[in-house]
C-alpha cells in the first residue's frame, strides 16, 4: 500500500489501519480531538462527523445534521466538547460533540465560509470566507467581536497561534497576514516573490514559523517574525485545491500534507527529504491530521473515493 522513498535509518513506514466510509461526497476536513480520543470529518454532503478512536474499527461516534450545503472545515474545541463547522450556506456552526446537537448558527459572512479554527482557550473562533474577510466571534455569545478586511480574494485558512494571541490567514490574493487577535490590528504581511494564490496556512507547534501551501506544488516554512522563508518542500501535487498540511511531532519532527496525485506525503522536517508516500485514497488527498500524541495521521479525499483513512506506524 505504502510505498517509502529515501528512507532515513530510523523512519518506520505508516500503514493503512482505518478506511471509513460513511461521507456520501468529497470529504473536506479531518482533525483529530486534542485529547485525541475522537476523529471529526466533514464533507460536501452537508455532514461531520466523529469517531472513536478507542473502538478497534473507530466506529462512527456521532453525525452533525443541519448545514444546507457542504462544510469545507471543521474545528474541535480544546476541551473537546464542541466541535465548529464552516458551510458554504454561509454559516459557522457550533455543535454539541458528545450528543450531536447543533448549540448555535454563527451568521454575518455574505459568502462561502470555508476554514475556520478555535483558540486555544476556546473562548474565541475565527472563521475565513469567500467574501474576503476574517470573522472573530465569541463562543459563548456567538456574537460577531470583529470583522477583519483581511484580503482581496477568498480566505482560505485560519489558524491561532499557541497563546492565541495571533491570527495568521491565508487567500488566493497571495497573501498571508499576522493580526492581533484581541485588537484585529494586522501586524505582518508575508508576500512571496512570485505570489502564488495561497492555499493553506498555520502556525508552528511553538508558535515560531508558519506552514505555507500555495498552488504552484510548494509547501513553504517561514519564519514569521522576520519575514524570511527556510524551507521549501515539494514532490506532492497542488495546483488546484486547498489542501491542508501540518506537522507531525509524536516520532521525530516531519510535515505531511495531501496531494492531488492521490497520496499523502512526509518530508524530514530539516532536510526537507520524502520519507513516505501513502498510497491508497482513489482521488486528491484535500485533507490530512496528525494524532497529538500517538503516530497516527487522517487523511480525507475527494469525492472519486470520498473516504477517511487513518494510517498507523508499526509498535516495537
């Protein structure tokens, strides 16, 4: 299934564990829990999902109904209990994660909401839209706190950093911007040379760099204090989709990311090598999610093949 090129001395491959096929269309999202007991998805059929990973075949834990068109991103809150959804109906909703209960519908985007992502403390959520803008909201109230005019093209992902007291977004402008959260001031703007659309963006474990996908097949490393670019990985597809990408840290320090050739890709963090293909998902690999504390990766695929898979290394 796993085909590994380059292989470092002590990279042991990740294998196929979980194929889940419940979403009836292209799946948009995973993310593991941060207690990573639960997996959520969500998919153009207009549903998330959870599963239990403590089940030996990470059975369906609950399914969230009531957006009217398809989630293109979803989000657990850090105590795991609620679970965020960005529709292109045009609303963020917040749902109950152990009943399935919808709690309440975030309104005021004028377009497509597609990312959206809690802060650490889970009090605040920003959510990014085709409409242009960045959207801070309280959770508690589902009140409206900001309205960034962040961008000149669709947002494409939002992420805080590890304090939250950051925002970083991204947009097919070409663009990512640095906002304080509390104040919605912009205090960077990261341009690349060539400004490719971005496709995807977030913050470092630590807080220090930020992971950039942009359309032209390159996954970049910045560091975002000075503005200056460290590492370039490529070898995967991505021209056409947002395809999310993020670290793994539980083995070793790597970056994964999907790609529109079907496979979910690992480099070696610093030397910037493929150490794995994951073969196996029959259409482009929009979303991937690494377990917080165990080597364990979700990935999710378009709608040729519609699943979610979770890929496991072997135990000692």
């Amino acid at each position: 299934m796993a085909s590994t090129t380059e292989k470092s001395e002590s990279f042991k491959p990740y294998k196929l564990k979980h194929n889940l096929t419940g979403h009836k269309h292209d799946v948009s999202g995973v993310k593991f829990s941060d207690d990573g007991h639960l997996l959520a998805s969500c998919s153009a059929d207009k549903t998330a999902r959870t599963y239990s990973l403590s089940s030996p075949d990470a059975a369906t834990h609950n399914e969230f109904h009531g957006h009217e068109s398809g989630i293109s991103d979803l989000a657990f809150s850090s105590d795991g209990r609620l679970l965020a959804t960005a529709s292109d109906d045009r609303t963020v909703r917040l749902w109950d994660v152990s009943t399935g209960a919808l709690i309440k519908t975030l309104t005021g985007h004028t377009n497509y909401v597609f990312c959206v992502s809690f802060n650490p403390q889970s009090n605040m959520l920003a959510s990014g839209s085709f409409d242009e803008t960045v959207r801070i909201w309280d959770v508690k109230s589902g009140k409206c706190l900001k309205v960034l005019p962040a961008h000149s093209d669709p947002v494409t992902a939002v992420n805080f950093n590890l304090d939250g007291s950051l925002i970083v977004s991204s947009s097919y402008d070409g663009l990512c911007r640095i906002w304080d959260s509390s104040t919605g001031h912009c205090m960077k703007t990261l341009i690349d040379d060539e400004h490719p659309p971005v496709s995807f963006v977030k913050f470092s474990p630590n807080g220090k760099f930020i992971l950039v996908g942009t359309l032209d097949n390159n996954l970049r490393l910045w560091n975002f204090s000075t503005g200056t670019f460290l590492k370039t990985y490529t070898g995967h597809a991505n021209s056409k989709y947002c395809i999310s990408s993020t670290f793994s840290v539980t083995n070793g320090k790597y970056i994964v990311s999907g790609s529109e050739d079907n496979c979910v890709y690992l480099w070696e963090l610093q030397s910037r090598k493929i150490v794995q293909k994951l073969e196996g998902h029959t259409d482009a690999v929009l979303s991937v999610s690494c377990h917080p504390t165990e080597n364990m990766i979700a990935s999710g695929a378009l709608g040729n093949d519609s699943t979610v898979k979770i890929w496991t290394q072997d135990e000692d």
